[in-house]
C-alpha cells in the first residue's frame, strides 16, 4: 500500500489496487467520530451501448438501466441493505450521475461490519423479475415527479439542446417506456460488464485504523477474484465540434414566472488528470469572477430586476465531457438570455474589471476547499470518481494555489465558444 503525506496538512492518504483490480483510497482523519465509506462503479446513465463481458457485439440497453441497477443492489433474497445498515447504526445511501454510481454509509460504530456489508451488498447482486416489476412502479412514479417539477425540467432541458444526439439528453433515471424493458437478464448482463472489481474504487474517511480497514477489504475480495477486461463503450458524444447544439428550447408548465437558462457546452478535452483538473477549477473560478453576487454583473442585473434570489451558476464535468449553467427566475425571460450572452461574448472584459479580486476569489475558494475537509463526506464525494485519477481535495489545493489569472483568460478562450450556447425557457401556462 503507498502512503503519501501532505507536508502542508500533516494528511496521510493510503492507496493500493488490489489483484483482483479493486480500487482502494483511506484517508484518516484524527479526532474524527464519524466514518464515511463511499465504493463507485465507473458506470452511470450514459453508458447505454457497450460490448458485454460474454460477447463481442455492441448492445444498447434500456435508458435508466444505471440508476435502476443501483436501486435494486440494495435488495436481496431475504433482506433489503437498509435494513443492515440501520440494525448497524449506520446511515446509507446511494446515487447515480451520468458516468458513475455510488453507494455509500456513514456511522460512528461498528466501522468494520459496515464496511463489509457495503462491499458485500455491491458485490453481490439478487435480481428477480418480481422485484424488477415493483421497482418500475416505484422508479415510474420518480419519473413523474421529475417530470413535474419546473427546476428539473429547466435543466434537463438545457442538457438536451447542448446533447442532442447524445445519451446526456436523456435524464438519468430514463422514460416510463425505456424503465418498462429492463429486466433481471439485461440487469445481470450490464452488472458483470461494469461491476468488475477493476471498474470499483472504494473510499474510506474518517476515525479508522489503517491495517484494521484493510484487513476487512481483503477478506471481502476473497470471493471476487479478478475478471480485468477493458470496457468497450460506445463514444459519449457524436459530434465532438459541437455543431450540434439546437440554439433555444422552451416548455410550458404550471409556474408562476417564467424560468430562464442559458448553458454552455465545453469542448476541450484532456489526456493528462492533472490538467483536467486545472481547467475544471479555473473555469469555475471564471465564472464566479464573472457572476458571483458580488460582481458589478450581478448587481446590476438585480438592481434592475432582470435577476432575483434564485439566481445561480455551476459549472459541470464528467467523463468526456463538461458543461456551464447560469439560471434565474425572471419576468422577462428574452432580456435575461440577452444580458448573459451579452456577458460571455465580453468575458475577457469583465475579467479585466474584476482583476483585482482575482486573489480574494482564489482564496475564498481555497477556503472553502478547506471547510470541507471537517467533513468526511465532502472530502470522499469530491474524488470519488476516476475523472482525475489518483487526485484528491489536498491535491486540488495545491492547484488551486498554483493558478494565475492567465489561466481564467485561458481558460475563457478555451470554453466560451458561442456556437455551443444554447438556452431553455419555462413559461407559465397560457390562462
């Protein structure tokens, strides 16, 4: 197992890859109470069409089978995962994003049984075509409330103008109709294809002894011997120039004002983790400089009531690929899009007026950054992923350190390209 210390923090991180390929990250963190083990499988919702581990032909599977796949893990023959957790003491939880899905707990007792029951729940699935029946029901009446909700819809909405023809326009739990075809096969096939132990990494933070963890992960792989074979996934995104985002959506539902978005599609791309990383924090520190409530941008949106309280930006990134949203509640949707276009054309001009806030923005974020790390899961949640590799917070630190305000300009010219905006309205119901 390597250790590495961060001199700065006094912070030990332990790293090994098992033989069978599962992926382990310990992270000790003293006078901690609390425990928080995530384990994620490099597979969410766009991995949709891939090549089986028994076969050599490329199958598409049913949108949502992802999300599904992580509901039912949670249940077995005679129990439900839950229920173990809780005689434990231990919170659980799980999620799915569109190219991972994590399962997770968080106690402070029984540390080791908890962590083997969450390698075993994962790394034994129990599919029944009862069970899948139920869960169709369950997961179709979560559609629907997503379906219902204007904030949701605003969002996925903006994703499918910027995705078109990608599995991202599609929301992550799939379609009532694309729910109704998966079954406990199709279940089976994508879980031996994306649950091997070398697509796994698991993370552990907190009040835990280091050999004492290890010696439970050990024995809980003993059973899972290594079935390492490279996934073959079909490509992400089929026009990687962006030409085609649809320019504008719109939808109307039963709200009281209109909602606007504007997104931005990046399209830069990176081989190396640490630079991946470095665009990712200096985007996000551009668009906080550019659209913080702080800014002279923001103040006079407000003060001229084009934006309100609800207004918010994020900035996005995934496995091959990465993305901007800036939204509000407005009464005149048109001027909103129009007064943020107007804002990224000139990015490089608002950087230049903010430029003397460029140090209290970076450490305002290196400050956050440091707030998390009283939070086992903040610090578990943030890198949980294979997006940056063997990357973590502390390292995120010192990047966030090392970047100047040449790489926000940077990064500005790399990302905001207006051929790759689009935006999406939520109108009220026309009385």
């Amino acid at each position: 197992m390597k250790k590495k210390i961060y001199a700065q923090f006094n912070q030990p991180v332990y790293h090994e890859r098992l033989t069978n390929g599962l992926d382990v990250v310990l992270i000790p963190r003293r006078g901690f109470q609390k425990v928080y083990g995530i384990l994620t499988s490099n597979y969410g919702s766009v991995d949709n069409q891939f090549i089986p581990l028994d076969s050599q032909e490329m199958v598409q599977v049913p949108d949502g089978i992802a999300h599904f796949l992580e509901h039912k893990l949670f249940e077995k023959k005679n129990h439900d995962a839950f229920d173990l957790f809780g005689e434990l003491g231990a919170d659980s939880n799980a999620f799915t994003s569109y190219t991972q899905t994590s399962y997770q707990f968080s106690t402070t007792q029984n540390i080791q049984k908890n962590l083997a029951t969450l390698l075993d729940f994962v790394q034994t699935p129990y599919f029944s075509a009862a069970g899948v029946m139920k869960e169709q029901g369950i997961i179709g009446q979560e559609i629907r409330m997503y379906n219902d909700n204007p904030d949701s819809r605003l969002y996925t909405g903006a994703l499918a103008n910027l995705y078109p023809n990608d599995p991202m326009s599609v929301d992550i739990a799939g379609t009532e109709s694309s729910i109704a075809k998966i079954t406990p096969t199709l279940l089976m096939q994508c879980y031996h294809t994306f649950y091997q132990p070398f697509n796994l990494r698991l993370v552990v933070v907190g009040n835990i002894d280091i050999a004492e963890t290890m010696t439970t992960v050990y024995e809980s792989q003993k059973e899972h011997a290594a079935i390492i074979r490279s996934i073959n996934r079909a490509p992400q995104i089929s026009d990687d120039q962006g030409t085609d985002v649809l320019a504008t959506g719109n939808l109307r539902m039963a709200v009281q004002r209109p909602k606007a978005m504007v997104a931005i599609r990046g399209l830069q791309q990176f081989t190396d983790d640490r630079e991946r990383l470095r665009y990712k924090l200096a985007c996000e520190l551009m668009l906080e400089m550019i659209f913080d409530d702080t800014t002279s941008n923001y103040l006079r949106l407000y003060n001229r009531h084009v934006i309100d309280d609800s207004f918010g930006f994020s900035f996005e990134m995934e496995r091959g690929f990465h993305f901007a949203t800036i939204s509000s509640d407005t009464d005149d949707p048109q001027r909103f899009i129009g007064e943020i276009e107007d804002i990224l054309q000139s990015a490089t001009d608002h950087l230049d007026v903010m430029k003397n806030e460029f140090i209290a923005t970076k450490r305002g974020a290196i400050g956050r950054v440091i707030m998390s790390f009283n939070f086992p899961e903040a610090i578990a949640n943030r890198y949980s992923s294979a997006l940056f590799g063997n990357l973590n917070v502390f390292d995120e630190i010192d990047l966030l350190q090392s970047i100047q305000l040449d790489d926000l300009y940077q990064a500005c010219q790399q990302f905001i390209q207006p051929h790759c905006w689009t935006n999406f309205v939520i109108e009220p119901l026309k009385m």
